[in-house]
C-alpha cells in the first residue's frame, strides 16, 4: 500500500492464513511479513524503515504482548528489539549503508506475535528515511493493513475434485469454511458470484481451457468486512488455446480444421504444405483458391473440376506432359492454337466435323466429289455426253490440261454442295439421280 508521502510500496502477508484472534482456551501465535519494494517505478533511496505495531486488547490492536514480538529481515537489515511506547511496539530496520530500490524486495519480519482476542483490521504504522537521490533523507509515511478473523474461523483446503477434466466437462470444487460470505471469480467472470455458505461449487458450464480460480471469504468483525482469498486451478485435458502471439519450436500436428477468421490476416509458411501421410493436400473452397504469385507445380496434378487462367499455362523443360481429356475454347469462342502442332506416329487425329486448312475444307475418307471446269462443265464418268453440259468420260484427254473445281459434300451430312471459300452453293443431286443441264450454260 502507498500513499501520499512515502517513496517505497509495502505489501503485507501473514501466517497462518487468515489470521485469527485467540480464545480464553488458547492463544494464537502468527506472523507478519512486509515486502518493500516490489514493483516500485521510480528509484529511491533509504537507510532507515520503522515499523510501528498497535498494542492492545482492541479490535484496532494486533497483541497485548508488544515486547515478546521477535524480528527479522532480509540480509544486510538489522532489526532493532521492539520497543513498546505511546500503545506501539516500535522496531527500526536498518541497512549496513543507505540502500537504492529499484525493484529488488526487502522482506520486514515481525513473528511470534500473540494474537489478541478481538476481530477486526489492524494498521501497522510504517515510517521510511527516504530519498529520491542519496542524500537528504526525510521520513515519510505509510502503512499496511492486517485483517484478524475471529477465533476457530477456517476456511482452507480449496480445490477441484479433479485437477484435470475433459474439454467441456464440468468441474467440481470444494472447500473448508466457517460461515462467512463466500464469492468465487474464475476464468471471464471477474465480478465473481455470490455462494452464501456452500461449501462445494460446480462451474456453470464446461471447462475448455486451463481455468484459474480465486475464492473470496467475507466475514464482518469490529465494524469492518475482513477479506481473505484462496485461489487453485483446473487443466484441460486437450484445451482449447487462445494467444496474442504463438512460436512453435518443433512438429505441430492439427487434428481437426485450423482457420483464419480475420480475412484480413494471412498465413505464411517458410516450409512445405503438405497434405496428411499419402493423402494428398486439399482446398476445399466454393470460391476456388486464387494464387497472386507464381505457382510451381513439380508433380503429377489432376482436375477434377474447371481450370481458368487468365495468362500464360506453359509445360516448360524437355519431355514435360500436359494430358487434357476435353480441350475447348472460351464459351462461343473457337479454341484458337498459335504454335506449330505434332501429331507422332502412331496418333490418330479425329475430327466429328469439317476440317478447314487455309481457309478451304480439308478432303476426310468416304467423302464425294464432283468437279468443275472453269467453262461451267462437270466432269463425270459415264458414255453419254452431250448437250449444254459437256459429259465426258473420264478416260478422255480433253481436259487434262484446263483449271478445275472441286465441289465435295460429306457422305455424313446432306447432299448441298459444300464449295470453296469463293465459291456460290450448288444443290448436287443425289447418286441415283441424272445431272440436270445449267440453263446459263
């Protein structure tokens, strides 16, 4: 405790815990420790810290027996023997020389203190020589408060039934105790609940993680709530783990889903993903996995599914294979090849529809022919010719040296005449039918 004057913050302890008042039975010995110096935010000196104990029979008195209490403090301190004086008993500790805190503890110790036997809080006076450099030392004051429970009060033996509960299991906590008001604070619920006189509590719901408790006694003597609090713990067999900041040294093994829920945040890998033993990695994901940078893909891949890219997909390295089942162009769009293409031995090419080369349809086996010179007259083999269209036959020379047309149709689709790119349509008759003269011709 600090106030106003003092340089040195003073924490009290006792023992037992809590200490009681004695009976017309029996007299109650205790303690009480006094750290100085912990957690202290600026430095001070001191050379010289007297403390100053009530004595007498009240409920603001700590003993009536000021002169049997016996002293001690940490090493390089001298205490002085109490010195009952003015309802005090007053002991001086000093050091072997002037003394800088700066976070270190000095432990003050008064013992063999015969409690008197009226409850209530006691306030030990505290006087400190004290100074912000070492020099010019002034005294200054402070003071620790000591809480004395009334006679045969208990309350001890604070624990769980189980140290250790499964995720999710509820845990059980007991504990010795007089009748006092009792409050228990654990894990997020720091306002605590209110338990009156029980004496064993189950948590209100289940244990996922490691779980601190502290459980507050109350009970009302001279005119003040005296306090003391036991606190135990409970573990989690497999917990569930929350963190500021995770550093994992060695292997770590997930066995359920692990998620990112601030999309915001990303997750970096220095090392490999890789999916469990054999099993291969999987990203399940309707929106699909988006890659920003480049993706090296050393092995076999399959897909099940779509593939779009919006740049370049090239297969780089000598005997690298890219095996497609269904190759096709954007939807409506043809699929479009910049780049010479070997077909190897042994590979067939099928087409279901017409091929076009140059812009000209390319001849496929079992299609039929017709041709056409450039006077308009067909060449067709059979021995009667004629008329405006000159039927000759084949075997004839007479149009071995002139420009002819072909004019072809698919023996897998209808009988109009499939012409070149320069070419008008020509309605072809059927095989079974005779060849009708040109009425231009």
């Amino acid at each position: 405790m600090v106030n106003t004057t003092n340089l040195l913050p003073y924490e009290p302890s006792v023992d037992p815990k809590p200490l009681r008042v004695s009976s017309a039975e029996e007299t109650e010995y205790g303690s009480v420790n006094i750290n100085v110096g912990g957690g202290i935010t600026t430095p001070a000196w001191c050379n010289k810290i007297t403390v100053r104990v009530p004595v007498g029979a009240g409920a603001e008195h700590l003993t009536t027996e000021g002169a049997g209490i016996k002293t001690g403090a940490s090493t390089g301190w001298t205490p002085s023997a109490p010195a009952v004086s003015g309802g005090f008993a007053v002991i001086t500790f000093t050091p072997a020389r002037a003394v800088q805190f700066t976070g270190q503890i000095v432990t003050l110790t008064l013992s063999n203190i015969a409690v008197n036997r009226t409850a209530g809080q006691v306030c030990i006076e505290i006087v400190e020589s004290s100074s912000r450099t070492n020099g010019s030392f002034t005294n200054k004051d402070a003071s620790v408060d000591v809480d004395k429970f009334p006679a045969g009060f208990v309350f001890r033996n604070f624990a769980p039934e189980k140290i250790m509960v499964e995720n999710g299991e509820v845990a059980v906590l007991r504990w010795e105790g007089s009748d006092a008001k009792y409050t228990m604070h654990w894990g997020d619920t720091p306002a605590g609940v209110t338990l009156d006189k029980e004496r064993v509590w189950p948590t209100p719901r289940g244990l996922t993680t490691v779980t601190g408790f502290m459980l507050r006694a109350e009970v009302t003597a001279g005119g003040v709530t005296l306090t003391h609090t036991l606190t135990t713990a409970v573990t989690v067999r497999i917990p569930d783990l929350v963190v500021r900041n995770l550093t994992v040294q060695g292997p770590a093994t997930f066995a359920d889903s692990v998620s990112l829920t601030n999309t915001a945040k990303d997750l970096t890998v220095a090392g490999s993903v890789r999916g469990a033993g054999s099993n291969p990695l999987r990203v399940s994901q309707p929106a699909g996995l988006k890659v920003d940078a480049v993706l090296n893909v050393t092995g076999a891949s399959t897909f099940n599914g779509d593939v779009t890219a919006n740049g370049f997909v090239a297969a780089l390295g000598a005997g690298k294979v890219v095996r497609i089942a269904d190759l096709r162009g954007p939807a409506g769009e043809p699929l479009k090849i910049n780049s010479h293409v070997n077909v190897l031995p042994g590979n067939n090419v099928t087409a279901a529809g017409n091929i076009t080369a140059g812009g000209n349809r390319v001849l496929r086996a079992g299609d039929r022919l017709r041709f056409k010179s450039i006077t308009s007259r067909y060449l067709s083999e059979g021995y009667d010719y004629g008329g405006t269209h000159e039927i000759v036959n084949s075997s004839r020379t007479l149009y071995t040296t002139s420009v002819w047309q072909t004019l072809h149709y698919s023996s897998a689709s209808s009988f109009v005449e499939t012409l070149e790119h320069d070419q008008e349509p020509v309605v072809s008759p059927r095989p079974d039918q005779t060849i009708a003269a040109d009425p231009e011709l």
